[in-house]
C-alpha cells in the first residue's frame, strides 16, 4: 500500500471522485509519474506497459480533467505531455 502522503491533494481528488470518478485511478498514476515540476511525458507505446491501458484511454481520462482545470495536456503523434495544476 502507497503512503497517503504521496497521494494528489484531498481538495482535487475529492472533486475528481465526484465529478468524473473513471477518470480517479488515471489521476493518481499521472500524480505518481510526475517529476519537481508537476509535469510528465509518457510515449504513446509505453501507455500499455506502464499505465495498463491503452493511449486512447488514457486520453478519454484526461480530457475531462483538463476541462476542469485540473492539468494541461498536448498530444502529438508519439506522446503525451501532462502539466498537473497543484494548488
């Protein structure tokens, strides 16, 4: 089991559970992936292997958290790049 201290803060993932619960679990991997400066970067070929899903999964969750604010994500052909917005 994870410490709860590595876990995304309480306000954000309280609003996730209520608002787009499908998309918690993706949040918390992105939250765990992430380096100092709240952002990381995974290749598309590599969604499978580390995230256990696919990219356009991986996609379909993060789009509603971008819509509320909750991270910023770019997308070209071979990767994704998520910047998390941490209060």
């Amino acid at each position: 089991m994870q410490s709860y201290d590595t876990f995304p803060p309480c306000d954000f993932l309280l609003n996730i559970l209520k608002m787009v619960p499908e998309s918690a679990f993706t949040y918390i991997q992105a939250y765990h992936l992430k380096n100092k400066n709240n952002q990381f970067y995974i290749l598309k070929r590599d969604c499978r292997s580390v995230l256990l899903m696919s990219p356009t999964l991986f996609r379909n969750h993060m789009l509603p958290l971008a819509g509320r604010g909750l991270l910023t994500m770019e997308e070209d052909d071979k990767a994704f790049m998520i910047d998390l917005t941490i209060a």
